[in-house]
C-alpha cells in the first residue's frame, strides 16, 4: 500500500493531518455552539455553518490563482499564518452579544481565507509529485493515502472537542457556552504542528512548491506532459466543469454530518449506550480496530517472516486490548458531536480496502475510471439518505421551547438506536471514498499544466457550491416530516448520478 510511493507525499499529508485535525475539532461542536451561545434558530444556525463551509472551500480558488502566480509554497505558508489569527480569535470566549456576534463572523473570514490559500494549493503539490514518470502509476493510490491521513486528524477531533470542552466546564468552572471556546483553541495547536511539520521534511518536496525558476525548471525536469493544443485544453476544461458541477450535489448532502445529521443526533437519538455499542464510542477503540485491519494487511502482504510475525503479534495486542474494554464496558453518555467520529474512522479502515479491491480490478483490466467511481458515489450516498427516511417514517417534528435564558432551546424528542447513524456513516463513506480521493486525483491528471492551481481551486469552488447549499438541511429541519427532508438529499444525489452517467463517454475521452 505505501511502497513506491514519493517521500513527499507522507510529509504533506502528515501537514496537512494537523491543519485538518484543528478544522474538524472546531466543526465538531460549531453548530451547535452558534444555537447555544447565540440563540440562534436551527435555520440561522444553519445559514451561516454553511456559508463557513462554503467559504473555506470557494476560496481556494483564489489562492489557486495566486499560486500560479506566485508559488504554492508560499500560498501554503501564508495560508496557515492567516487560520492561526482566526483561530486564535475565535478562541477568545466574548459572550453571546452583537460584539461577540462580529468577532465570530471575522475569525471565520480569516480561517476561510487562510484555508484558501492552504488546502488546495498543498494537493497541488501532492499531484505534482507524480509527474515524474516513476510515480505515473501511484497517483490514485497516492491521493488515497492522502485521504486517508486527512481522516486520521478527523478521526480524534470530535472526542477532542468534547473531552475539551468537558474540562473546561468541570476543572476550569467555565459556563457551558464559554467553554466551546477551549475546543477552538485547539486548531492554533494543531496549526504550529502542521507548520512545523511542513519545514522539516520540506527537502522532499520543495520541487513542487514553484514560483521561482529553478523551482519551476525542476518540476519541468521531471515531467513528460505532453504540450496540449487550443481544443484539448478546452476538451479537459468541459470535462472537469462537468464534474464540478455533479459533486455540488455531494457534498450539499454529505456535510448535512455537521447539521441535520447532528440535530438528529441531539434531538432523536439515545444519549446513552452499552456493551459492545458503547464500545463504538470510544475513539481509542476504534483505533485498535484500524491496527487490526492494517496488521491483517501487512500479515499476508509481508515477505519476511518478522513481518508477519510483527503483524501476528499487533492483531493479538489489538484484540486483547478490545477484549479488556468490552469486559468492563458499562453504559455511556453520548453526546451529538461525538457521531462525526465515524466518517473519518470509516476512511482510515476502509482505504486499504478500498486499494486492495481496485487494486485488484486493475490488474484485471476491470477497474472503473474515476467519472465512474464518482457515479457510483453519487448512488451510494443516495442510499444513505434513502435509509434515513426509511427510519425516520413515524417520527415526530423536531421542538423547540423556551430557556431561562430566553432563547430557544432544542428539545429531545426520540431515542432512535445510535446503530442507524453508525450505519448510515458507513453508507456515506463508501460513497466519499468513490468520489472525493477520485475526483482530487482526476482533477491533478486532467487538469492543464497551465492552470492546475485554478482547476484545483474549480474543485473546491463546486464544493464550496454544495456547502452552501448545505443550508438546505437547517431550512427542512422542523419545517416538513424528517422523512420528507432526508428525501431531498437522496433525490439530488440520484439525479446527479443519473447526470454523470449521461456524460460518461465525454468524460472518459479525457482520461
């Protein structure tokens, strides 16, 4: 899974691990901090989560702009100085006043902005790697594993977001809203890691940074990217803008994980659990299972006899240790936030499933192109969402009442199994693993030489597209039956799928 890979591409994703560890602690508890702290209605809350949302990822355009010009070095050091003064704003517990109110919204501007110039500009850099013609092959592996370190940061944010905030309330006597604030702080933390990483092992990728000759003339070196005329150019333009335009559709229905998905973790699931689901609760645990599934992996790939004997012994450990938790599990409190944890422990888990399968399929001949995998995941994730509404027939409207506060307050209205949202976390990430990883790597191979920063940057602009509509989400919610709004997520999903197919044989011409 990781041999013949460039050296580069651990030390940007291990960077990139950091910046996105301190972004997900921070989404991990935002919603709900902006109806606790403001009093804001589910649709406010909503509007402006998805406006975040849409920020962070429709600026990398411009810093992909700014990159061609400029360098993705230095776009990408810029970018995280920028998220540490917001974070770090954000970080500073104000009250729930207009003020407040302003200096909230400005933090956000800054970690949009900063995360502009960051998160493209850096995957930039991860595709040119594989410009030299010995990485040609490791591309789509490459970006998996990208992906895949991503989620690891993801994976610990939201128990650090509660178990933060928790200490703030108990050890540090801080008032229940004041203490999201501890959670924030957490992503200034994690960004001095991430810098700190980056610098280190810069000597393995500084080729790729640009913006000075010999930098340029480097990654010219290595590439055989053949010069492409007026209409080919054009050719892969179209097919990318087609692209763009489908996933909108995705992540308008995937990061409702932040929103309805959340309320209906508030509002309508068991805020307790035991025995062998309680486990699921505790990201140590699922840590262990992620050794075991890479330890099962290296056990029958190893060539050595230590190999497998390292890997044999690691399975052990991992399941005596889950063996001790189960004994002495008794019943858990849980909490909203804590759900977001099983996507980015989905990702971890499954990505060297997920190689090995299309790994498989290649060398067979069989492997979909990434426009296909990206159809697939539009149906998968509609799956997802036609689960929920199936669950959710029978339940009653979402309700709010008074506080002593005077503001609203959600009230928890249902005790639906937690097992429904862990499963519907599986479903969805199936369908991320078939999009997101597919479609950075499409995007890096199709995109032309001469506008990789801006095609990078029309990438996250769709997605920035589907976070804003991401609003829709606050909008249902309390005004139609949850099955009703569930419906729409899965009805946007299958007609974007249905889209993709129409347009496979121009899209694959590109490949």
């Amino acid at each position: 899974m990781f041999e013949g890979q460039p050296k580069g591409l651990f030390a940007l994703a291990l960077a990139n691990t950091g910046e996105r560890f301190g972004y997900y602690t921070m989404l991990a508890v935002f919603a709900l901090f902006l109806r606790a702290n403001y009093g804001l209605s589910p649709a406010m809350a909503g509007t402006i989560y998805s406006s975040f949302l849409m920020l962070v990822y429709f600026l990398p355009l411009i810093g992909g702009i700014l990159a061609d010009k400029f360098g993705f070095g230095k776009m990408v050091t810029t970018g995280i100085i920028i998220m540490f003064a917001g974070y770090l704003l954000l970080s500073v517990p104000l009250g729930g006043d207009t003020l407040a109110l302003v200096v909230m919204l400005a933090a956000l501007i800054l970690i949009g902005f900063g995360t502009g110039l960051f998160k493209g500009n850096l995957q930039v850099m991860v595709g040119d790697l594989y410009n030299d013609p010995q990485y040609k092959d490791k591309r789509d592996a490459g970006f998996s594993i990208f992906y895949m370190a991503i989620n690891i940061g993801a994976l610990f944010a939201p128990t650090a977001a509660i178990r933060i905030k928790e200490y703030a309330e108990t050890a540090l006597g801080y008032s229940s809203n004041d203490a999201y604030h501890f959670s924030f702080a957490v992503a200034c933390a994690s960004l001095i890691l991430s810098i700190a990483i980056y610098y280190a092992f810069r000597s393995t990728f500084r080729h790729t940074e640009g913006g000075t000759k010999k930098d340029a003339a480097k990654s010219d070196a290595v590439s055989t990217e053949p010069e492409l005329t007026k209409e080919e150019t054009k050719q892969r333009i179209v097919a990318l803008c087609l692209v763009f335009a489908v996933v909108i559709f995705f992540w308008m229905a995937f990061h409702q994980n932040g929103l309805s998905l959340t309320y209906f973790a508030d509002e309508f699931t068991a805020q307790s659990a035991d025995g062998l689901q309680a486990m699921c609760f505790d990201v140590l645990n699922l840590v262990a299972v992620i050794f075991i599934v890479y330890a099962l992996f290296s056990l029958f790939q190893s060539k050595t006899g230590k190999g497998k004997a390292v890997s044999a012994v690691v399975i052990c450990m991992a399941i005596a240790y889950l063996f001790l938790k189960y004994d002495g599990t008794g019943s858990v409190v849980v909490s909203a936030p804590i759900f977001q944890q099983f996507n980015p422990f989905y990702v971890v888990a499954l990505t060297p499933v997920s190689m090995a399968l299309f790994g498989s399929l290649a060398a067979k001949g069989k492997e979909p192109s990434a426009p296909r995998k990206i159809a697939y995941g539009m149906i998968v994730a509609a799956l997802a969402y036609a689960l929920m509404a199936f669950a959710s027939f029978g339940l009653p409207m979402p309700q709010t009442e008074i506080g002593a506060d005077g503001n609203p307050v959600a009230v928890h209205v249902a005790d639906v199994t937690p097992n429904l949202l862990i499963i519907v976390y599986l479903v969805l990430t199936f369908g991320e693993l078939l999009l997101s990883p597919m479609g950075i790597s499409f995007v890096s191979k199709v995109a032309p030489p001469k506008y990789k920063g801006m095609m990078m940057g029309g990438w996250f602009v769709a997605t920035a597209i589907g976070n804003q509509l991401v609003v829709v989400g606050g909008l249902l919610w309390g005004a139609v039956p949850l099955w009703l709004c569930w419906s729409v997520f899965l009805g946007v999903c299958l007609v974007a799928a249905i889209f993709m197919f129409a347009m496979m044989k121009r899209l694959e011409k590109v490949c």
